[in-house]
C-alpha cells in the first residue's frame, strides 16, 4: 500500500490522513467494480487481492488491458480527463479495495505536489506499456506474446520456489487468452508447446515458471 503512488511521497502523518478519508470496501471473484462508459468519481487503491482490466468489443469480445495486484492504483483516468470509465473493472480473487474521491483527490494534490509528479510517473510507465504491447501485437508472434505475458504476471505475482518462480495469476485460459489478444486455442498452443521443452509447468490458475532465461528469450 505504502508504494502506492498516492501514498509513496507523503510522510507518516499525511498518510494517516488520507486513508482516513478513503472507503474501504471488499469483492469476490467476478464482482464487477465499475463498467466501461460509466461516469467516474473515485480512484482506487488494491490493499489485497486482484483486479482485472477489460474491455468489451461490440460483437462481444473482450480485450484485458491489464491485471493490478496489492498497492496498484486505477480509476484515475476518467478523473483526470472527465471522460467516462477507458476499461471495466473485476475482481478475480477475494480483494479488498480502498476509494478516494475526486474532490479530496484534488485536495491531496494541491497540498502535495508531489504526489502530481508520482501520479504522472504511473501515467508514464502506463503509456510505455500501452505502446510496447501495441508494438507486440504488431510485430510478436502468440508464443512470444505469451512468454512476454507469464513474464510481467511475475513480475508483480511471481514468489520463489525451490523449482523456479510460482506465479499465482488467477487467470483462467480464456482470461490469458484476452490478455495475450489471441484466441484461447494459439495461446493453450503455445503454453503446451512451452511446458513440453520445460520451461513452465502449468497448473490450476497458476504457472510455474521453470527456465525464465528461456522464456525472456523467446519474448525478445
Ligand atoms: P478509468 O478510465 O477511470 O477506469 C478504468 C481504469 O483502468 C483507468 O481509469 C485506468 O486506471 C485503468 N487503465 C486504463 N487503461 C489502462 C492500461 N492500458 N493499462 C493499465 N491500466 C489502465
């Protein structure tokens, strides 16, 4: 929570504060937060579990943007911009969410600047992201989306085992299928053809990450 960006600039005290001002709310698995198109008017802080990041196309489709794990910040775009809701947001696991609110959003930022600069800075990270996997779905064949994908799941889920990295990523097939942007069939494709070489063992909403050097290999 603390690395959060909200919270990372400010000193004990002010971190009090704000989180007495925040709502603390909990979800189940498949809770749906807020809807694409809906009207904004809080941003939220994960203190535990997983939130997902979707988008439904018109035929019905849908696209994840991204999975944010604990001290991971969302739904602040559309209080920035005043737009409605870029993305729907679900829980896949229990979670346990704290809201703050435009008003004293706009608050915290006028007293800290410095929380602007971090804020602008997640924005930033978010934006590269956004263009490398624009780039990927452009120039990188499924099997390299995916070893890319299992990559950054570790990345914020992935614990050391005894055997490689266990990366509890709650994601069903068709879920990692939306994230990789390909159809469920080419992505199992590639996560049997990884497994069969060793380099991942799969496993119930989990994968075991078993020769990361190969894997980092083949998403370049
Ligand atoms: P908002 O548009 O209010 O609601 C959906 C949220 O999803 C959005 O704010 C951002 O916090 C988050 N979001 C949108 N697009 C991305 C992205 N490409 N990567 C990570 N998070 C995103």
């Amino acid at each position: 929570m603390r690395r959060s960006p909200l919270l990372s600039p400010l000193d004990e005290q002010s971190v009090h504060d704000l989180v007495g001002l925040m709502t603390a709310s909990r979800m189940e698995r498949g809770d749906v937060l807020f809807r694409e198109g809906e009207q904004g008017d809080r941003l939220y802080v994960i203190t535990e579990g997983k939130i997902k990041l979707g988008r439904t196309s018109v035929d019905g489709r849908e696209n994840l943007l991204s999975i944010l794990g604990p001290g991971e910040m969302f739904g602040e775009l559309s209080l920035f911009d005043l737009g409605p809701r870029t993305a729907t947001a679900t829980a896949i696991a229990e979670t346990q969410l704290l809201a703050l609110g435009n008003d004293q959003l706009h608050d915290v930022i006028a007293r800290h600047p410095r929380v602007a600069m971090a804020l602008m800075a997640l924005l930033a990270g978010r934006l590269r992201r956004t263009n490398e996997n624009l780039a990927d779905l452009v120039f990188t064949d499924v099997p390299g989306r995916v070893a890319k994908a299992l990559l950054e799941l570790s990345s914020r889920f992935g614990r050391p085992v005894e055997e490689g990295v266990l990366v509890a990523h709650d994601l069903t097939q068709e879920e990692l299928a939306q994230l990789v942007g390909a159809s469920r069939e080419t992505v199992n494709k590639a996560l049997a053809d990884f497994a069969t070489r060793g380099w991942i063992r799969l496993e119930a909403r989990a994968v075991l990450l078993l020769d990361v050097e190969r894997l980092q290999r083949r998403a370049r």
